[in-house]
C-alpha cells in the first residue's frame, strides 16, 4: 500500500457530510430496535419461577437477592422469594438467565428505562417487565448457553436377561466418578429438603460427595435418617419429583447419591460418625413395639438422646416391610442389616420373635415410661366375595401374605411359594409390580418361561407405580394391562380358570374421590391358574388392650395423633403406617419426630433441663 | 521579573489526550518534560485478586473490563488458559468464530483508535467519523452476543452462541461498507498536513528502546520487527488464513497510525476468508456439572494472544477447584504504559505526552490492574 502524501485539500472533501443525512438519531422521536439477542431488562414468571435462588448465585455481580414477596403463597416444590434485580449492579450477562432452573426468568429487547428515583433501578422482574410493557423476549437461553446440566447419570443395572431369574439386586450402584458427575449438577437449591418427609440434608450431603468427604455425608445422613442404606434405595424419593433440575431436565438422582454415600464409605469410618453423638443412658426408658422404618428410626433417635429403648418385633428379624414386603432385589438383606447394625451398635436392644399381645402390653405399659407403636399395615387385603366373586379361593392370595414368603425363600429361610403357571395380579401400584417380578422370576425358576399379567384400574398416564417399576417389569416379561376392573374370578371344578375383567372409564370423580366407573359391556377374560391381589394393607390393632383402644381415634384404619404421633395418652405416641399410611420414609421422618415429643415428655416427667 | 521554574502538571485524568481514568505527573521546564511518573490507582479494581474470588464462569462478566476497546481479547485469552489446563477440546467451528470476534474487535479498536489521534490534534472530525463506523461493528457484536460493548461471549470450551448466515451476510456488508470508507480515514486523517506535522518524527521509540522494555505490537512492528504473535506461535485458525503483517522501520506516532490503518484491511480480509471457510458444527464444549460447580484441573498456563495492542497473555494457576488460585494478566500496553512513560517521555514535548499515549494505545487498566 503507498503511503500517504501530504495533501492540503485531501481532508476538505469530507465538507460532503454536511448535506447528507445524520447518522444521529433523536430518541424518543425515533426508536431504535434492539437485535433479537439483546441482553436487556429481564422478566420472570412468577408461576413458572420456584424461588430456587440460583439465578443469584451464578450472578457475578451479587445483583440479585431473593426476597420473601409480600402474599405470595409457596406451593409445594418452590419457596415464596422471587429474585430482586439491582440494576445498579448488574452487567447484563445473562447468567442468570441461562441458569434459571424453570426458564422463568428471560431477558427483553428492552433497554430504555428511565426514573429520577434510584430505588426504582432496584426490581422484582414480572412478566410485565420494568417499563410495564410486557416486553419482546432478547437474549434467549439454548443447548450451548445452558448452564445447567441437564441429563442424568444413567445408573447402571443388570440387563433383563441377567436379572429375571434371580432376586439379586439389579441396580449397580455409582461409581466414585459417576456420583461426583451426578452431584455437581446439584444446584443447591435445598427446594427437595422441604418436600423430603426427613426434611433431609439433602444439598448437604450431596455436596459432600462432590467434595469427596463421605465421612461428612454420613454424618448429614443422620441427622435426619438412621436407615440410610434402605432408603438409598428403596426410598418412594418425593424429594426427586420437585428437584429443580425437574424442570427443564432430569432431577437429581438424589436416592441413588445417597446410596452412594452409604455403600463407600468404609465401616469404621461410618461407624465413627454414628457413635459419635450418642448420649451416655441416663433416666427415662421407652417401648417401641415394631421393628419398621418408624420404631427403629424413633429407637436410634431415643438412644442418641440418651433413652434406654427395647424394640418389640414379632417376626424372626427386624425390619418389617424392608424384611418383609420389598423384594430383595430391591433391597437386600444386607443393606437392611448394615443399617441395623449400627443402630443396635449404639445401644438399642431389638428383640425379635417377641409377639406382644393385650396382656404383654400392659406389661410394657408398666415398665417402660413411654411406648411407641409401630406395627405397620401388614395384613394384606383383599376384595371380598360380595364385590369379587371367586375371591375366597385358596389360589387367591394378597400380597401381603406372599411377599415375605418370598423373602424367606430367598433368604434360605422357608419353601420357595406356590406360584402357577399363570399368573393375574390385581393392583397397579408398586406392590402389585413387587408381586409381579417376585412371580416371574420364581416362574422363571420353577418353569423356565414366564406368563404374568397385572391388571390395573388405571390408565397407564396416572398408574400409581413408578415408571421404573413399569418399564422394569415389563422388560422382565411382565405384561400389564390398563384400564381394567376385576368382575369376576371364573372357577371351574374347582379350578380357577381366570379373571373376568370389565373396561374402567375413570378412577376418579370430579372432586378427585376414588369412584371408579365401569363399562360393563366392554370385557375382556384373562385366563390364569392363579390370583394375586395388591389391593392395599390393613393395620391390625388386636394387640391393644380394649381400655386403651376405646380411647384411641380411629381414622381410615389409621390412628389419629398429632404431627408428633402423640395420642390421647400422654405416654403413647405412633409413627409410621398407623399414624401415617404406608411409605417408609414418612415411617422414618415419624419416628425422629415422636423421638422429639417422647423426649420433651420424658425431660418434664424428671425434671431433666 | 523571577525566573521560571519547572512547573509539576497532570496529564489525566481529565484530558482529553488521557485513555481511561489514568494520569501521569509530568514535569516540565518550558515546553520540555523532565520528568514523567505514571500515577495509576484511580481505576484500580483489583481485577486479578476479584478473580480469584469468582468461579471460572462468573469471571467471564469480570476480566473483559481489562480492556474496554477491546474486551474480547481477555475473553479469548481466559477462555484458552482455561482450555489448556483443563486439556479441554474447542469445537472447530468456534475458533473459527473466534477469529472473526478478534478480528471485528481489532477492526473497532483500530479505527477508535485513528480518529482518535482527532483528540489531541484536535481534528474532531476523526474521532466522530471513527464512533460511527466502529458502530458498525458493533452492531454485529449486538446481533452475535446480544451487547454492544461488553459482549461476554467467548468462555471457556467455545462460544456462547452460533452464529446464523443472516448475521454473517450482514457483516460481510458492514465490512464492504467499512472497505470503502477507509480512503476517506486515509484523506482526512493520514494525509492531512497539520496530522503528519504533528506525528512525524513526534513520540519516537527506537528499536532498541522497544526490545529492551518488551513492547510488542503495532509499536514494536513499526521498528521494523514483524513479531506478531499469529504468525510467530499461530494460535486458533490463524494457521488457515492467509493475511500480512505490516511494518515500518521508523517508530513515530505517524508510522503507528499507518500501520493501524493497514491492519484494519488485513482484518476484513481475515474475517473474509473466516465467513468462506468456516466449518458447520457445534460450538460449545462444556465442564461437567452445572456452572456453579464446575472446576478446572490441577496446573497452570501462559496463553498469549497477538492484541490490536501487542501481546497479551493471562498466566494462570488453578489449584483444581472452583476458582482460579491466581491469574496474571500480561496488559498488551503495560511496557509502553509504564517504561515508555516514565523513560521515553522525557525530552519531548508536553503536548506530545498524548500523542505517545495515543499512538502507543495505551490502555490504562492493563496497568492498573
Ligand atoms: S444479567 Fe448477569 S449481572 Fe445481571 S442479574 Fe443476571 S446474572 Fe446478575
Ligand atoms: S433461577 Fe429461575 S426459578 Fe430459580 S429463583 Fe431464579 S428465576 Fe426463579
Ligand atoms: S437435589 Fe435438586 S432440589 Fe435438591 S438441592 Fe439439589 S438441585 Fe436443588
């Protein structure tokens, strides 16, 4: 390129730009659009946001806080702050926007704004955005800006092939890196503690297993759940169906993290950590009648605090529904056993084959100060002949009364259960799938093939199963069929031939009431040589004395008692299915809650400070 | 009728020949500077120590500040070290798209920086020409990134965001459009008489002054020596695009700006040919985990990137956690910032002072820092 020369009347030909147009423009004559990804002013939907907070984590600026919003209601999932913008502060980058956890919070094409109050700089973005104009949407959030992870881990598990012939637990596990990968997409929200019944730790710990200091995620563990083992993997995980994560992607897989925890960390280790808040015995000593997730969490709690506490279990080991009822390839025997361990470890005696029956109980009622009840929905039930034709015959059989026969069986401990070689289950929810796979796989054994069916009220979008129960099931060989009401159980000779069933058009009414309705026209027979029905559990309450059980409010089958399972009598309190209906964790959240009453009891009647 | 004595001034930070919120404490016998102290700290903002306090994500809204003609540059640099600790693979497509961010911001920073020399030569005229046409620029940085200025777009493992064709054919007339108003530049400003008066043979640096205090850039190239860091240790694609670096073997304040002018056609030529080739793809490559928990391995890293002012690098150490352990921050204009002030400046003219800091692009918070 030459290079300039001097020239004088070069520069006098730019005169020409005194008769063109300006490039100038005079707002607010003339606006000018901002580009389609302009990082403007933002906008939140209130309905869509959950208050989760991590939009002002990410900010880089501090410039968002959350603040409790003035008459806002929290529903279930989400707390009642919304992010506050200081526009003073903020840069404009987006991060936020590219992190919000619902997609709540957008960025317009607005960037105009202007107030002589300087508070005003300082807003609760809405959905109508800062100059009340319900802006055009800017910068937009996509794949490569995420700032979130949103995919699971995938956990591994044997193949169908590999597991449908044996009870052996099927879900691998996390290795180290997978459970670190899989908590550092936590965001930290604690969104899923207030949903947990335990009210776990849960950010906490998972934390801990990102820091690689299981030591510490025990510790978290317990604070809240002495049966950690257990619920890493069977635990109906509520916490999951509101993590943030939910929203635009996967949740967390808080369940299995928490396995991870349990299952890694060494048994000294552990063992330290368990034994360390435990108090020395002093006054005051407790009953506990039920070894389940409820007696045995209200037991550990009682014996940190410094209780003498005795468990009651009638059955030959402790554990209830977790010995009894899931299936072992759910949860094995060993895992129950560890968790156990350590509770016994600190002090708690559990003395099983000990049946307390009206007169045991009065005994107890002397000797002990207080007693907790915890004796589960175990009886199984089952539809009566009026409603079910057929129903009494001896090839019909509640869940109830088969599960643990197959967890005795798989234990070594009793006969493998009769099983035909045609099976119907009644029963859509996780019991009915329990039935189910513990059939196949004893069909699998005692026949090489598989022919099971189970037949639900429901249509698969609202099945009360988990969906990995269902995909599971049928991946092992289970058939399931939707939308079907048993009719009648079709004997022959004394033979049961199948099941007649008739179409269902709904489960529930408009008010939301369990009020099946059927299309009697619309049938369809299933041919089987026997009948499971996973119809739900009963309490059974015969242990009772009469002068007690007059006093006690009965509700659905369940025992009426306060959020701290205390009853009409001072020293009684109940926790788990009784109070609560069936589910383990919510067992578990009753115990350490009636531990608390029972302790507030126990001090006032010493006089303990 | 008493004698006169040298007189202490300060330049900046209000004057207009002064970059950024920057002074020098000149002293002056007559015309003559004596003495000239660089005073920085009125900008001061901690950036390197902020780093280390934000996590690797968040400090792409931070570092950007290090230079605010041309933020991207940091971007690049941080982004690259983050890469080259962590081992971490940039998808193709993005450096090609780097590229082009680079070369547009140099094009905006060069074209400031030629009108600019209308502040202290008072031809205004350049400085409102050069806002104008460096908007043009700008707004594809608007259209690319969603901001004018800060655009906060290269991070670590690519880009933010694509980049359509729609966006790439208005830039292709936007560099069409620049491409023909640069003889305008060249009539108004580099042939103008009082211009080449007053920057001929004005704000000398002689080659070996350059060597010895490590100024790099369009200074160091206009000694004659052709260092310039994409061709010497190519990094991105530069290795795939053809361009020139030009050079001259006389260092005064005209030889700079004519070389800036010169390097703004190589940029159009860069991004040209970065539009024709650039391969389809993703563009983003991410750390594992959310942004909040995202950390780099364990090491360290020098990366260096040729600026529109010299070489510009970020050393950095990560400790394998969530934040950087340390970062250093090699300001492009550091050495002609600080040494050329404080050693080159005595014995010119007080009012060369802003040519030199003009024409040497010094950009004050690579200095204070
Ligand atoms: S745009 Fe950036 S600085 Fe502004 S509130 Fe969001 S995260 Fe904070
Ligand atoms: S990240 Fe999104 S959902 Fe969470 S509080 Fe912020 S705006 Fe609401
Ligand atoms: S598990 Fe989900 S809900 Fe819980 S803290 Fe982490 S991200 Fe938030």
């Amino acid at each position: 390129m030459d290079k300039p020369k001097a020239n004088l009347f070069s520069s006098i030909k730019s005169l020409k730009y005194l008769f063109k147009k300006p490039v100038t423009i005079e707002i607010p004559k003339v606006y000018r659009e901002a580009a389609d990804r302009y990082r403007g002013f933002h906008t939140n939907d209130w309905d869509k946001c959950i208050g989760c907070g991590t939009c002002s984590e990410i900010c880089p600026t501090n410039a968002i806080r959350m603040e409790k919003v003035p008459g806002y209601e929290a529903g279930n999932g989400q707390t009642d702050e919304r992010p506050v913008i200081d526009y003073g502060r903020c840069c404009w980058c987006g991060f936020c926007v590219d992190i919000c956890t619902t997609g709540s919070l957008k960025m317009s094409k607005d960037y105009i704004f202007i107030s002589p109050d300087a508070n005003d700089f300082i807003y609760i973005p809405d959905e109508e955005g800062i100059n009340k104009n319900y802006p055009e949407e800017g910068y937009r959030r996509n794949d490569e800006t995420d700032l979130l992870e949103l995919e699971r881990v995938i956990m591994g598990h044997l193949s169908a092939e590999e597991r449908g012939d044996s009870f052996i637990e099927y879900v691998r596990g996390y290795s180290k890196e997978e459970a670190i990968r899989e908590a550092s997409r936590c965001v930290e929200c604690g969104i899923c503690t207030y949903t947990c019944p335990a009210h776990m730790n849960i950010p906490e710990y998972i934390r801990t297993i990102w820091e690689d200091d299981l030591e510490k995620g025990v510790e978290y563990l317990y604070k809240t759940n002495p049966l950690p083992g257990v619920c890493g993997r069977v635990c109906t995980h509520k916490c999951e169906s509101v993590c943030s994560l939910g929203h635009r992607g996967e949740p967390i897989a808080i369940r299995w993290l928490k396995r991870y925890i349990v299952d890694n960390t060494p048994d000294d280790e552990y063992e330290k950590v368990v034994l360390a808040e435990v108090s020395k015995p002093g006054k005051g000593k407790v009953a506990i009648i039920g070894a389940g997730p409820a007696g045995l969490s209200a037991a550990y709690y009682l014996r940190t605090l410094g209780y003498e506490v005795d468990v009651f279990e009638q059955m030959p080991l402790a554990g209830g529904v977790m010995r009894y009822g899931i299936p072992r390839y759910r949860l094995p025997d060993e895992a129950l056993d560890r968790d156990i361990s350590f509770i016994e470890k600190i002090g708690v005696r559990i003395h099983t084959n000990y049946k307390v029956d009206k007169e045991k109980f009065k005994e107890l009622k002397e000797k002990y100060d207080a007693v907790f009840l915890s004796t589960g929905f175990f009886t199984g039930r089952k539809l009566p002949p009026h409603i079910l034709p057929g129903s009494d015959h001896t090839d019909v059989i509640a869940a109830m009364d088969f599960l643990p026969k197959v967890r005795d069986f798989v234990r070594g401990m009793g006969e493998m259960p009769e099983v035909g070689e045609k099976v119907v289950i009644i029963g859509g929810g996780n019991v009915g799938f329990d039935v189910g796979r513990s059939v196949v796989r004893l069909q699998r054994m005692k026949y090489g093939k598989v022919d099971v069916t189970i037949t639900a009220l429901e249509s698969e979008d609202i099945l009360p199963a988990d969906r990995e129960e269902l995909e599971e099931g049928r991946e092992e060989g289970l058939k399931v069929v939707f939308s079907r009401g048993p009719k009648e159980i079709v004997i022959e000779d004394g033979k049961i031939k199948g099941l007649l069933t008739v179409k269902c058009l709904r489960v529930f009414d408009d008010e939301g009431k369990f009020n099946p309705q059927f299309d009697e026209e619309d049938k369809l027979f299933l041919e089987a040589d026997q009948i499971f029905m996973a119809v739900g559990q009963a309490p059974d309450y015969n242990y009772i004395p009469d002068d007690i059980m007059e006093k006690l409010e009965i509700v659905r089958g369940k025992i009426k008692a306060d959020e701290y399972g205390r009853t009409n009598f001072e020293w009684l309190f109940v926790g788990g299915d009784i109070k609560e209906g069936p589910d383990i964790i919510h067992g578990i959240a009753n115990g350490h809650n009636a531990a608390k009453a029972i302790d507030e009891y126990l001090r006032k009647k010493y006089g303990i400070e | 009728m008493g004698e006169i004595k040298a007189l202490q001034l300060f330049h900046g930070p209000n004057h207009p020949g002064m970059h950024g919120n920057f002074s020098v404490h000149i002293k002056v016998d007559g015309d003559i500077v004596v003495e000239a102290e660089a005073n920085p700290g009125m900008l001061h903002r901690g950036f390197e120590k902020l780093m280390e306090r934000r996590n690797w994500m968040q400090n792409i809204a931070l570092i950007l500040r290090v230079c605010v003609v041309e933020p991207d540059i940091n971007e690049a640099a941080y982004s690259m070290a983050v890469e080259t600790i962590e081992g971490m693979d940039v998808p193709e497509r993005a450096q090609w798209i780097r590229v082009m961010i680079l070369e547009m911001a140099r094009i905006a920073n060069h074209l400031m920086s030629l009108g600019g020399i209308g502040g202290p030569t008072g031809l205004y005229t350049g400085p409102n020409w050069a806002l104008v046409d460096r908007d043009l620029i700008l707004d594809i940085f608007e259209k690319i990134t969603g901001a004018r200025v800060y655009h906060m777009y290269i991070v670590p493992g690519g880009v933010r965001q694509d980049v359509t064709d729609e966006i790439l054919k208005d830039l292709e007339k936007v560099l069409d459009d620049i491409e023909k108003r640069l003889p305008e530049y060249r009539e108004l400003i580099l042939e103008h008489p009082i211009i080449q008066k007053r920057t001929k043979n004005i704000a000398v640096l002689t080659r070996d002054q350059a060597l010895s205090w490590g100024v790099t850039g369009i200074a160091l190239r206009a000694t004659g020596v052709d260092y310039d860091v994409r061709k010497y240790d190519p990094y991105l694609v530069y290795d795939k695009v053809e361009f020139d670096v030009p050079t001259v073997d006389f260092s005064d304040a005209y030889n700079r700006l004519w070389l800036k002018y010169q390097e703004i056609y190589q940029s159009i030529r860069i991004i040209r040919q970065v539009i024709e080739k650039m391969p389809s793809g993703k563009v983003r490559e991410k750390l594992p985990g959310n942004a909040l928990k995202w950390r780099v391995k364990k090491g360290d890293a020098y990366v260096k990137l040729e600026s529109a002012r010299g070489e510009f690098g970020y050393y950095m150490v990560s400790d394998g956690g969530t934040k950087p352990y340390r970062v250093f921050v090699r300001g492009a204009s550091y050495p002609q910032g600080l040494l050329g002030i404080e050693k080159g400046l005595p014995g010119t003219r007080l009012e060369d002072v802003a040519i030199w800091l003009d024409t040497m692009g010094v950009c004050a918070p690579e200095i204070d820092r």
